[in-house]
C-alpha cells in the first residue's frame, strides 16, 4: 500500500492499496467503538421519514426485481432505526437485522439468506475483506443479490482531496468500480452499479 493523501487539520493519512484500489484510513487514525457509537446516536434514521425511504430506494427497488416471493433476507448494519428491513417486509419478504452497536444478535450471522443488503455500511468497516467475504457466504447456497450502498471514491488523488465523503471521521474505507470488480470475480458474480454509490452482485450468468 502507498500513501494516497496525508490530512492536515485534523490529521488522518489515507492509504491507497495497488491492487484493488481500496482507500483506507490506517488503525492510528481510527476512532474507538464508543466514540464511533456517539456519532451513530446521533442518527435520525426514522421508518417513517419518506425522504430518508426515498434514499434507500435507490438500493431498494432493483433489488426488490431480482427476489421472489417470499424471500428471505437479512439487512446488515441496520442502524438505530432499522428502514430497509420495514421496506422488504411490506414488499412480503422475511428482513432480519445485524447492526454490532443496535441489533448485535449474532445468530442472524449463521443462517442462509435469498439477499443481504448494508446500507451506508461498508465505508465504516475496519476489516473489509473479512466482512465482505461473510456477507457472501450466507448467500453462498442461494447466489441471492448482495446490496451494497456507498459512495464510490473518485479515481484522480486531486478529486479525493475534495471529496466530502472522506471527512466522515467514521468513515475508513472506500471503495472504487475496481475494487467492486475485483470482489465480483472474486466471489464469482455478476456486478451492477448504478450511480455513484449503489452496487448490487448478483448471480453468475453461465452460457452452456
């Protein structure tokens, strides 16, 4: 990894990886669970707030296409006030949630799923690759859509610089459409990416 971008005021460094265009803020840099969780706390993620439901439904409505009914899912990362879940059951669909800080039942981990979705997640993730490689697997057996929403870094270092979404003292990881290619194929799916911060991987289409 090579040093992408050094901060100033605050300071927090930014590592840049070569091979899969992940940028990621060094553990020195990282805030500790409960300085992380005062930040969520302060989250007004309301079920009914229908502007907050027309956001996730950049991430809701493809994938909403891709599922049979009913299906069962599970919304990881849900936050403290669990949305998406509420989305996909009105839709007739099973929606159970993970969130470390608000819904820490580590059962849901263990079980096979038709589709995950984690919204406004992934950038918050220490170990990645871990995280990513578990979210995978309880799909592994029904090759259901994986849902990711998050912010897709610019590729120039200059554009990084200015990017709003980097200044989230939270946020310590960043993704690019390599990166994201880079996972499809590691994990053997097909990818779609719509805008700037949905990814969706879906079932591998084989050609007989």
């Amino acid at each position: 990894c090579l040093l992408y971008w050094q901060g100033q005021n605050p300071t927090r460094d930014y590592l840049h990886c070569q091979h899969c265009d992940l940028v990621f803020v060094p553990s020195r840099f990282q805030l500790c669970s409960e300085e992380e969780k005062k930040i969520y706390d302060q989250h007004e993620n309301n079920p009914q707030d229908e502007r907050y439901r027309k956001f996730l439904g950049r991430l809701f409505a493809p994938m909403s296409t891709m599922l049979s009914k009913p299906s069962k899912g599970l919304d990881f990362g849900s936050g403290p006030g669990p949305t998406l879940s509420k989305m996909f059951a009105e839709q007739g669909h099973q929606c159970a949630i993970y969130d470390k800080f608000y819904a820490n039942d580590t059962s849901t981990l263990g079980k096979d799923y038709g589709f995950v979705s984690a919204t406004e997640v992934v950038e918050h993730l220490a170990n990645p690759k871990d995280v990513f490689g578990m979210l995978f697997s309880l799909t592994e057996k029904t090759k259901g859509p994986v849902g990711i929403m998050t912010k897709l870094h610019p590729q120039d270092r200059k554009s990084f610089m200015q990017w709003h979404y980097k200044n989230d003292p939270t946020h310590i990881a960043f993704f690019s459409h390599i990166t994201m290619e880079k996972l499809a194929k590691s994990y053997d799916r097909d990818l779609l990416i719509l805008g700037t911060d949905v990814v969706i991987f879906t079932n591998k289409k084989r050609t007989s």
